[in-house]
C-alpha cells in the first residue's frame, strides 16, 4: 500500500465556503469557512452542542446548507452523483444505527455499495476490501455475529469496518474513539495514522479527548457556538487561552514529554485552590516524565 503512485495521486479538496446550517428555523452553524487540507489528519474540538457534527453532517452532503456552499473539487457537493460523492468520501457519523439482526461482515459489505455495479453486484476487490477492513480494525472473529449481540466497544471498531471498507481518499470521523478503552483509542488513532501515511488518506475527525487529539493530528480545529473559533497545529491552538474559551475550564498546558504537543491538565476547582495555595507555579516536568522539584534525591 506504500506504493508511490498511491501518494501522487491528486487529492481530493473538500472545502465549505461561508456555510451557515440549520435545523428548520434554527441557525447551529455560521460563516463557516473550512477547507480540509488533502492528505492530513484534522481533529475538531468544541464543546457539546457547539456543532461539530452538524459541520461533519454538511461536509458529508447528509444535510444541505441554508445558505454557502460545499465544494468537492470545486465542484457543488449537493449536485454531484450520490455514488461519485460516496466513493471520495466516507462518513462514519456519531451514533449509527445498523439494520436489525444484521451480521457483522454484512454490514461492513455495505461499505462496498457505492463501488458496485447494477449486475454485478459482488467482485473479487469487494471480497478484499471487506477482509482488509475486518483484518486492520481487529474484528475479522466478529464476522459471523449479529451486530446487535456486540459490545459498544466492538460496534464502534466494526462501523469503523464498514466506513474503511468504502476505500475513500477522505475520511469524516464523528467521535470515532467514543465507547472504546483507551487502549482501542490509541488503536484507532494509529490505524487511521497508518491509512494517512501509507495511502494519503485524508482524515477529519470530532475528537473529545484534547491530547489525543493533539497527539495525533496535523491540524487542530476549534468550534465554539456554532463557528469555527481557531484553525492551526496543535502547538498554535491548544493553549491555556483555548481551553478557556472554548471549554469555559481553566487549565494548565504544558509539552507533551513523548512528543512535546502540548498536554492539557484541567484543572478542577479543587486543583485549582490546591494550585493556588501551595504550588505559586506548577514545576516544569523532565523528559523521563517526572515532576523536576519533587525527583528523588540520586544517590
Ligand atoms: N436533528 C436536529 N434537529 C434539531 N436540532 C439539532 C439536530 N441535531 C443537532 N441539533 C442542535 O444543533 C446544535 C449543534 O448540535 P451538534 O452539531 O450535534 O453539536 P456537537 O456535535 O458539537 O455536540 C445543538 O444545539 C443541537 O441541539
Ligand atoms: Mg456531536
């Protein structure tokens, strides 16, 4: 898959330009401004309600914009082919809901639909991209089972199946980490760091967790109340300012000691008080991760 065509290949550009989106009468989302940089990952960060999947929901055609465009290359979004918009970009949204008693590899099987013809309906690369999907996100023994029987974590990794087996240049990603252990969180985010890497695959993705979010993608988006708040690296949008403006939370942000992202601590109201009668400043910590002042003496 490292193969050198695959990232010469020209890149599909996704881009929303002064979009506003409502529900009925009610505007969620304005002046949104957005392009999806080819070939990286993006996450989104905001508050609950402030609109993240409501700009994920445009970004996937599922919900027209009252007013601006969606553009596909340029092109209106919402005028394109449905199987030519389904076969550029793939939408895992934030709670799917699979048909009742589907079996796992049936449903992954759907991913494959915008890439199948009228009468002949099944090929040898569907096969493939099916067990490709079930093999990368680990749940190739699930197959056979009802999605229905699984656990939240186990359903999550296999719509995540289902949306890797459509095999599209552009993934948009609604809380993809949701319902999964931490160590299938950093699972996920290395799969999706791998398909980046290895196959220019654009990602964009609603992340709730901060730092993983720093961790793992080129380009940080804020949304606070339905408008884009900061676009930048991880290094220009994560700071203590951020975090208070779009979280109403005061935190404590320091570098990361693996990568040197910047690492969020919120702080609590009681951190908060403890911070501010014993510790004047919170000391700075070493590489090896331990707080510099309280390191135990060497003997
Ligand atoms: N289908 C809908 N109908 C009406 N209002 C909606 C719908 N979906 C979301 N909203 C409202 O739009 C706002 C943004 O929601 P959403 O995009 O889901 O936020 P987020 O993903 O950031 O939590 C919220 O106030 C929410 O109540
Ligand atoms: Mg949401």
């Amino acid at each position: 898959m490292t193969d050198e065509s695959e990232n010469l290949r020209p890149r599909h550009d996704l881009r929303a330009q002064d979009v506003t989106l409502a529900y009925g009468d009610r505007v969620v989302v304005r002046d949104l401004d957005l392009a999806v940089v080819p070939a990286e990952v993006t996450a989104v960060v905001g508050a609950n309600g402030s609109g993240k999947s409501t700009v994920l929901r445009a970004l996937a055609r599922l919900l027209s914009p009252a007013s601006g465009q969606v553009l596909l290359d340029g092109k209106d979004l919402h005028r394109l082919p449905t199987r030519e918009v389904a076969r550029t970009l793939g939408l895992l949204p934030q709670s799917p809901v699979a048909p009742e008693g589907i079996a796992v590899a049936d449903l992954v099987g759907r991913g494959r639909h915008p890439h199948q013809r009228f009468l002949a309906p099944w090929s040898a690369a569907d096969t493939a991209a099916v067990a490709d999907a079930l093999d990368v996100t680990g749940t190739a023994d699930l197959a056979d089972r009802s999605v229905d029987e699984l656990s939240g974590g186990q359903r999550q990794r296999v719509w995540l199946a289902m949306v890797l087996a459509q095999q599209t240049d552009i993934l948009l990603l609604d809380e993809p980490t949701t319902f999964l252990d931490v160590a299938h969180q950093v699972e996920v985010l290395d799969l999706l760091t791998d398909l980046n890497r290895d196959r220019g695959t654009t990602v964009l993705m609603v992340l709730h967790d901060l730092n993983l979010a720093a961790r793992y993608a080129d380009r940080l988006v804020t949304v606070c109340d339905g408008r884009v708040h900061r676009v930048g690296t991880p290094d220009e949008v994560l700071t203590v300012e951020t975090v208070r403006e779009v979280f109403g939370l005061e935190a404590h942000v320091m570098p990361d000691p693996i990568t040197g992202r910047p690492l969020v601590l919120p702080l609590g109201r009681h951190a908060r008080l403890a911070r501010s009668e014993q510790l004047p400043e919170i000391p700075p910590v070493t590489v090896e991760g331990r707080v510099a002042a309280q390191a135990p003496p060497s003997t």
